[in-house]
C-alpha cells in the first residue's frame, strides 16, 4: 500500500456496495484494481475465488493476472479473471443446454462466420454486389452488441432488402452446427440470466465482488450482463474515464459510466488525477480541451512533473509541407536521443497517411502503419490500380486475375485458373491479351471479360487527356464503385473516401510528369510490405488506435475542422462533436515529453483544393497551452528552398518562364510555370530540369 497515492489507496480501501472510479489517462488504473482485489482478500476476508475481474482484452487479461500474481502470488491466488468473452464461454459450459446448445458447442472465428453468411445468400438467392456478406455480418453483430436478439431487433433493410429473416436463419444455421459466434457468448449469458431465473441466481451467487476495466467501452449487452450478474449483492467495482470514451461507432455508450450513480444508488465516487505520464504543459493543454465538453465527470489531470516543453501548434501549406515539417521535427528528436519507436504520428482518416509514408520513405525513416495497412495495400486501391494498369498498358497478369471477378462476371476459382494459363500460353501482355477478348469468337471463360474489354478499348481513345487517365470513368463504368455498395453506406463511404485520395494522387503525377510505370512503380515502393522492421520505426496508427499506448514524442496530423472533428461526427450533431473533442484529449494524453499539433491551409481533398480551419477544439487556446506557429531549424536547402514564386527559370524544351506557384515538399515539390511561348505548365521539379536565370 506504500505505493498508493491518497486517491488511490481511498478506492483500494472503499467498502462493499457500487463503486466508481474515474480514473484519467495515466493514473495508475491498473495498479489500483490490483490493490483493490488485494485489499478484497487480505483485508476483507473474501475468498479470491469468489472474485471475478473482467476485462476488455486478452492482453490486458494476462497483465491483471500477471500484476496479480507478483502481489498475491500463487498465480494471481485464484482469482477468477479475463474477458467479458472468456468469462462467458466459462458459464455456457456449464449452463448451454438451457439454450438448446450441448455443452462442448464450439465457437466459429470470423472466417467461418462469412462462410456462413454467403451460403446463407446463396440460399437466398441473393448477389454479394446488393448485399456484401461483412455488411449483413455486421448489422448482425449490432443487434448482439446491443442484447438484441432475431425477435427483438427492428426491422432493417438493405437495397430493399429485409435483413431480419436472414438474421432469423443465421441463428438457426449456428445452432443445427451447435456452434456460436462470438458475440453470441455475451448474449446469452445475459439471456440465460433473464430467461431462466434458477440460472440466473446461480451465476449471481457465485461471486462476491466483481471489478471491471474500461468501463466507458461497455456496449449495452456486456452493461447488461453487469447489471444482472451484480444485481443481487451490488459489490460491483468499475474503472473507467468517460473522457476517453471514443468507441460510440461500434456501440460504446459513455451514459454507461455517466449514469453509474443514477443506476446504482449510494455509488462511492474516487477520481484518480495524479498522472505519472505526461509533463505539466501536455496535462494542462488535455484539461483545457476536455473540459469544453458539456457532459462529463469533473475531474482534472494534475503533473508528477512541472517540467516539459509547451506543446506546438504548426501551421502548414498543405498535406506535403505537412509531412516535410513532421520529419523535421522527428529527425531533431531522434538526434536529441529519442529513439524512433518512442515517435509516433497519429491521425484521424486513414487516408492521411499517403503523404506521410511517402516522405518518410524519401527521408529514409524507418515507421510501420499500426493496425492497419499502408494507403497502397489497401484493397480497393489495389483493385483500383489493377484496373487503371490495365487501361494503361502497364498491368500483369496477378492485376488482370484480381479484377476478372470484380464487379461478379461469374469466374470463380477454377475460371482464374484457365484464364492465367490462357494468358501464359500465348506469352503475350496482361492489357494486349485483354484486347484480344473483344473477339466474339473468344473462348470461355475469358469471353466474360468482353465488355471489361471494350470499355478499356474505348476509354484508351481519351484517357491519354484525362486529368486521372480514365481511372474514375473505368470504375464507375465498370460497376466496380456500385459494387462497394453492398457493403453498406458507411463502409462504402470510406472506400470511396480512399478511391478519391488515390484519383487525386495519380492527377498530381501526371500533372508533374510521371508515366503510368513509373506511378505503379512508385506505388509499389510505398507498400508497407517493402518496410524493413528491425523493431526501431516510427509508429503510424490512427487516433483510435492509439488509445492505452504511450510514446516520447507525438505528432497530431490535421488538427482541423472536416478531420478533427470528422465531417461525418459534425453532421451528427453535439454528441459526434463530444466524441470527436474526447479523442484529441486521447491523442493529447499519450504524450510524455513532446507533443505537436499539425494543420494545413490548404488540403487536396478528392481532388480538389480544401481550405480548412483549425479544429474548433483548439481555435480559441492561448499560446501559454499551444505555442504556435513553430519555425523548425534550418536544414539545408533543397532545390525547391532555391527557387520561389517569381523567380525566372529556363526549360530545355519549354523556354522561358515565370514560377507561378509551388506545393509539396522534398521529391514531391511541384512547380507551376508560365512559360513565354508554351503557356503554364505544372511540372513536378524532381523531374523537371529547371535551371534558374
């Protein structure tokens, strides 16, 4: 107990009955959960096994059991711990068969779930393309997130389709296989203690005290769960810090831990502020975020340590002085002695990753995206890429064998399989064997690619003078955009969001020069899978990502509105906003020592040039929170730094001109030009040989 500060040996040592711990970011929740269930036994004389500690993850399982067991000993002293999900599977197999369920069912993984799903549509006669297989999976999981089963949930269509019968049949299918999903764990527990009362108070009688980590994450089936396993002696102890509650999209709900006191009369309340992480300048920039949001526990961080850099506000161009600025911050630290793991960029739209993986590649800086994949591994810019190389002559055979079945043209497996060795056979091109397919007379199955073909011959006539070279034009065509449809509209939204950023990266190329090779040349140097891993790398995660994870040095891309908050949380209205506002304070908080803000003035979004504001969240902080702007040291000149707006330049082949404009940074920098008898051209400067006058 000598360890504990005041704060947190009052909440080790509260009494029976409801207790609420609001516990702020760096407060040493884990410790005083361990203490708790210490104090529990050691002093309170309940039996270790009548204790039940739950938690979100396995990981943070196998820390609590860890913590336990150097304080208790015995391997955590039989203690009973683990996932909401562990801890259901425990009492199904014990109480299955009330359900209609043996007691050794098995539990399918997310692979066996989509197996499921699209035998289910094919039964249904339903196409993937008006209802994707991870869209219905997902609506499914909802209703089991939200203690909703077939007969209760509300009635949801897809592209007219009723999806409530489809949930109907699923259920069914799981229980003639006598499996259960995962999600199905939860539930039913939670129905055996509402539909089977003898059950039900036997569950209940086999604990005394039950702690539960990470309580503003509960969705309202695992709040449920609490509130009926806990209902009978009330001994439920919950650690939690609303003002990191960023999970609302999938489920979450913060008036869990905001309505603790409503739920549960005479709750004692312990707020643990004293934070052993970030330095006194980040806690005080996070208090004054938060604290702009209109519901929350009251509660406000305090330092361990008053000393510490004020966190900075850089203001940027756009997007690719954006990232040439962030490496100079992370170069200075990593000669300051930070090694590169303890850096990490964090932003709100996976998208903004694209010119920060580029520069930090030029840069030569080791970084791997966390929890998710690089701009150019992700699925449907691969897809769309293959679809583009083809048009544009520069495909393979894996890019031609990628798309043959999207959008559906009935070629499966066995299809792929004819068509490669059709190709290899005549050892000719991907995109001069797709011309071929034209030929009525073309054998199957590469007959089914005849209308890809003739629109990739048509749109060659002119994709040479589009700005994108006919991608958009092939994947709207194509119906590869109205595929993504199915698989619901947030998730389309989302693609597409990607699809565009991708359309807007090629135009930039192209304007500046590069060939349609030399482009899926340079996308394929940016793919993660090129990255060397030697365990020393700059992190890339988004902001949800990050949360529970700390590091030296933090950069916040894009603090702006349209990103921070998102448009889509602004359109929901104050309660996005609060949510969008608590995850800039989980950003804030991962901080220890140096913290950045970044936002652009001008953003190429889907194409077209954005003029952001800085994110209402920080609009109106005084310069003693967030000093701003940040001039970076000098490096040393590029040869952008030698040319500027104005300056006289000859091109061998263009003239004479004047610069008009410059944007980006570093091998990225592009330059507009009016040349004397050429006209303006937009050329990028690391190909272009201009030569100052």
């Amino acid at each position: 107990m000598d360890s504990l500060n005041p704060q947190q040996l009052a909440a080790v040592k509260a009494g029976n009955g409801p207790q609420l711990i609001l516990a702020g970011a760096g407060t040493g929740k884990t410790r005083t959960i361990v203490h708790r269930i210490g104090h529990l036994i050691a002093e309170a004389g309940f039996a270790p096994h009548r204790i039940l500690a739950v938690t979100f993850t396995n990981k943070a399982a196998d820390e609590l059991k860890m913590r336990l067991t150097q304080l208790i000993g015995d391997d955590g002293g039989g203690v009973v711990s683990g996932t909401f999900h562990a801890i259901s599977l425990r009492l199904l197999r014990r109480y299955a068969e009330a359900l209609g369920y043996p007691r050794d069912f098995q539990v399918v993984d997310r692979d066996d779930q989509l197996r499921l799903i699209k035998t289910l549509l094919k039964t249904h006669n339903l196409d993937k393309d008006r209802l994707h297989p991870s869209y219905l999976l997902g609506w499914i999981e909802h209703c089991k997130h939200a203690g909703l089963t077939p007969s209760q949930a509300p009635e949801q269509r897809c592209n007219d389709i009723c999806l409530n019968p489809l949930y109907e049949a699923y259920q069914q299918q799981l229980q003639q296989l006598q499996r259960m999903d995962f999600s199905d764990l939860i539930l039913n527990v939670v129905r055996l203690m509402r539909e089977e009362p003898s059950i039900g108070a036997a569950i209940r009688a086999r604990f005394d005290h039950v702690l539960v980590d990470e309580y503003q994450d509960t969705n309202p089936v695992q709040h449920e769960w609490l509130m009926l396993l806990c209902k009978d002696h009330r001994n439920l102890t919950v650690v939690g810090d609303d003002d990191q509650s960023i999970y609302g999209w999938r489920g979450a709900d913060i008036r869990h831990i905001l309505d603790f006191e409503r739920l549960w009369p005479h709750t004692g309340i312990h707020r643990l502020e004293l934070n052993y992480r970030s330095s006194e300048p980040i806690l005080k920039l996070a208090n004054a975020v938060i604290q702009q949001n209109p519901e929350r526990h009251v509660k406000q961080l305090r330092a361990t340590r008053t000393s510490g850099a004020t966190p900075a506000l850089l203001v940027c161009h756009d997007e690719y002085d954006e990232a040439r600025r962030i490496i100079e911050l992370l170069r200075h630290g990593h000669r300051q002695g930070v090694d590169w793991r303890e850096m990490a960029i964090l932003y709100r739209s996976n998208r903004q990753s694209l010119p920060l993986e580029q520069a930090l590649r030029e840069a030569r800086i080791p970084y791997r995206v966390i929890g998710g994949v690089g701009f150019f591994e992700r699925m449907e810019v691969k897809d769309a890429l293959a679809f583009w190389a083809l048009l544009n002559r520069c495909a393979d055979a894996m890019h031609l064998l990628r798309i043959a079945n999207k959008p559906k043209r009935g070629i499966g497996a066995k299809g792929q399989e004819r068509i490669a060795a059709m190709l290899a056979a005549t050892g000719t091109r991907a995109a001069d064997w797709l011309d071929q397919c034209v030929d009525p007379s073309c054998p199957a199955p590469a007959n089914r690619l005849r209308a890809l073909a003739q629109l990739i011959q048509e749109l060659r006539h002119d994709c040479e003078h589009m700005p994108d070279r006919g991608l958009w034009p092939l994947l709207e065509r194509s119906g590869y955009l109205q595929s993504l449809q199915g698989l619901g509209e947030l998730e389309a939204a989302t693609r597409e969001e990607n699809l565009n950023t991708l359309r807007a990266y090629i135009e930039q190329a192209m304007a500046h020069g590069l060939t349609p090779m030399e482009f899926m040349d340079q996308a394929a140097l940016l793919q993660h899978g090129e990255e060397q891993d030697d365990g020393n790398a700059v992190q890339l995660m988004t902001l949800h990502r990050a949360k529970g994870l700390e590091f030296d040095t933090v950069v916040l891309c894009g603090v702006e509105e349209g990103l921070l908050p998102h448009q889509r949380a602004m359109d929901e209205g104050e309660s996005g906003i609060a949510e969008e506002r608590r995850l800039l304070y989980v950003g804030i908080t991962r901080a220890r020592n140096a913290l950045f803000l970044t936002t652009a003035r001008q953003r190429t979004i889907f194409g077209e040039y954005a003029f952001p504001k800085p994110s209402r969240f920080i609009a109106n902080l005084p310069e003693s929170l967030l000093a701003r702007p940040v001039e970076m040291r000098a490096s040393p000149p590029t040869r952008s730094e030698t040319l500027d707006v104005g300056t006289a330049v000859h091109h061998p082949t263009f003239g004479e001109g004047v610069i008009l404009g410059i944007e980006g940074a570093g091998a990225a920098t592009r330059v507009t030009v009016q040349f004397r008898t050429s006209g303006t051209k937009r050329l990028m400067l690391k190909y272009a040989p201009l030569t100052p006058i």
